[in-house]
C-alpha cells in the first residue's frame, strides 16, 4: 500500500471501499473489476487538469472538524463529514454531504447535496 493510499484510509475510512460506480474520471463500471484502476494509480492514462487540482485540493484539506475525500474509486463523487462547532446551534451535529465535481471543475461548481 502506498504512502497516499494509508494516508486516504487512516484520514477517510470511506475512501477505501465503496462502490466506484463510474461516472466522470471513475474507472467505470465495465464488469470484471480486473480493469478498474484506483483515482491514483498510474497506467498510461493522464489525468485531467480538474482532477489534478481535486487532488490537490485533497491534499490540502486539513481541518479538524470536517474530512473529505473520494468515495471508492471515483475522484470526482466524494463523501464528505463535518461535526458541528462547539457553542453554535449545530453543536454535536454530525453532518454528512454528497459532493459530485464536474468534469470541468474549477470553472463550475460542484454539487453538494446532504446525505441523512
């Protein structure tokens, strides 16, 4: 397991199973699961510009209250965790969010959708 792979599951447990179910930048869902590669893997495939900057985004992330990260294989549909701030009125709220970026992020918004 690679360094950024350990970090994904100690940080993201989420990030480490899942379904991958295609979609943009996702690896698909052709059957088989033998063709499937993980969002950071290499096989002679480039990444796009907006999944290089997700993954950078990934990479900066870095707060206590909240975590974010790739739902299974797919860079673009994460899943994202955020408990809510002590003395608010969300104070010991766990609050769970569905994020989808499109394929031509950062120039589009992504989807944010709550997750009960």
């Amino acid at each position: 397991m690679s360094s950024s792979s350990s970090f994904l599951t100690s940080r993201f447990p989420f990030a480490a199973g899942g379904s991958g179910a295609g979609g943009p930048g996702g690896g698909g869902g052709s059957g088989g699961g033998s063709s499937v590669r993980p969002w950071g893997s290499t096989g002679g495939t480039s990444v796009s510009s907006s999944g290089k900057r997700i993954q950078k985004e990934l990479l900066d992330l870095n707060a206590s209250d909240c975590s974010a990260g790739p739902k299974g294989d797919n860079l673009y549909h994460w899943l994202s965790t955020i408990i809510g701030p002590q003395g608010s009125p969300y104070e010991g709220g766990i609050f769970f969010l569905d994020i989808v970026f499109p394929l031509d992020y950062p120039f589009k918004p992504p989807m944010v959708r709550t997750n009960k």
